[in-house]
C-alpha cells in the first residue's frame, strides 16, 4: 500500500504508553556514547505494522539516519518530512535515509550517502554511534536505523523532490513515554486493527514506523 488510505492526525487517542522519561544523564553526548558503547540486555519492540505485513516478497533493504544534534540547549533530532508526491510515505515525518543502493558497502554507508542526499549533511559532522534493530515497515522495507551524534555548526541543503522540510525535536521530549500515544484503525474488509505509535510535536506529526523506530531508540536507552 503505497497511498495511505486514512488520516492518523483525526484518529482518536486510544491511551499513552506513559513509561518514565530515559535519565537526563543518558540524553547527553557522554551518556549516549557510553550506552552504545556497551549495550544492555534489551528487548525491541514489534510493531503491528511488521505483524501485519503479508510477506509476499522479501522486504526491500533500507537504512535511515537518527541524527542526534548537539545543540548547547540539549540534543535534538533532525527530521524531515516529506514532500507530498511521492509513492512512499508521501507527506509524513521521516527520518534522513533510503533504500540501499548497489554502491553502498553496508547499512551505515547508505544511511550517510542518503542523509547527504537528502538534507546536504556532509558526513565529516556525523559520529556513528551504532545502529538498531532493522524495522520492517507495512510498505515493504527492512529499514536499519543508524544512530548518530552531529556536531554543530553544519550546513543543510533539502532535496526540493524529497524534502518539504527539515526541522528538529528535542530529545528529551521523544524519549519520554508520556508523549508516545497509541491510535488504532480498523483496516477495510475485515483485516483487522492496526494500532501504532504517534509523537505530535507541535505543528508535526511523527507516527507510523519513524515513532516505531523512535520508540525502540527509547527502550534502549531506558534499558
């Protein structure tokens, strides 16, 4: 399903997830780099979008940046959110990445090649922290999330065919659990409840597998 056929925005607010907030100790550069450093015992959580997927084909590799952005005020994440003609995931809040090319050596490498695709951040301001469990996504990719620091000032430069615009959230509000809601559809011709993730920050609405994979960012980092 390549056009999505409701409007999450309008859904009713089916509960909160409410897990306490990750520490303010772990939401810095050194907490971060720590963590990766030497990663818990942790459990990723599965989203009904990867439950629901009618393996037909095998999934399509994909790699995503989490640039984290250093800021003096605390760390932020840069998003995206895409312009509103595209076959996939047209319109909504994304995270810089794509489908890996033949050129890329490895999951890493397509998430920077497509972050400075996409947004013109050059990869001399990335630190790689590590990635995450891939995400298989209900429109048909397997997504390895990359984890990052980037280290201020930089310049960005928006793809004007991909990207309508390029913003940051602060990561102290996406790591809390009490801003991770939970809305549900029921999908046409009896197949089911879908049920995912939501993380409206202001005028943005961050849901679907960028608030799955966020979510799993927050499990981490509580674990």
């Amino acid at each position: 399903m390549s056009k999505l056929l409701f409007d999450p925005e309008i859904l009713p607010i089916d509960s909160v997830a409410g897990e306490p907030a990750v520490p303010p100790q772990r939401l810095t550069a050194p907490g971060l780099r720590a963590h990766f450093a030497n990663p818990p015992p942790w459990q990723p959580e599965v989203s009904d979008e990867q439950l629901m997927r009618k393996a037909t084909t095998a999934p399509t590799p994909a790699s995503v940046l989490l640039p984290i952005i250093a800021r003096d005020g605390g760390l932020t994440l840069l998003l995206t959110q895409r312009t509103a003609h595209l076959n996939d995931h047209a319109g909504q809040v994304s995270l810089p990445g794509g489908r890996v090319d033949e050129v890329d050596t490895s999951a890493i490498e397509t998430a920077l090649r497509e972050t400075e695709e996409e947004v013109g951040l050059h990869r001399r301001h990335i630190e790689v922290l590590g990635t995450l469990p891939d995400y298989v996504t209900g429109t048909g990719f397997r997504v390895t999330p990359v984890v990052s620091l980037v280290e201020p000032p930089f310049e960005l430069r928006a793809d004007p065919f991909e990207v309508a615009e390029i913003f940051e959230v602060p990561l102290a509000f996406l790591m809390n659990g009490m801003n991770h809601q939970r809305r549900a559809i029921e999908l046409p011709n009896g197949a089911g409840r879908r049920t995912f993730y939501a993380m409206p920050y202001e005028r943005f609405f961050i849901w679907g597998a960028t608030a799955g994979m966020l979510r799993n960012l927050f499990h981490f980092l509580r674990a």
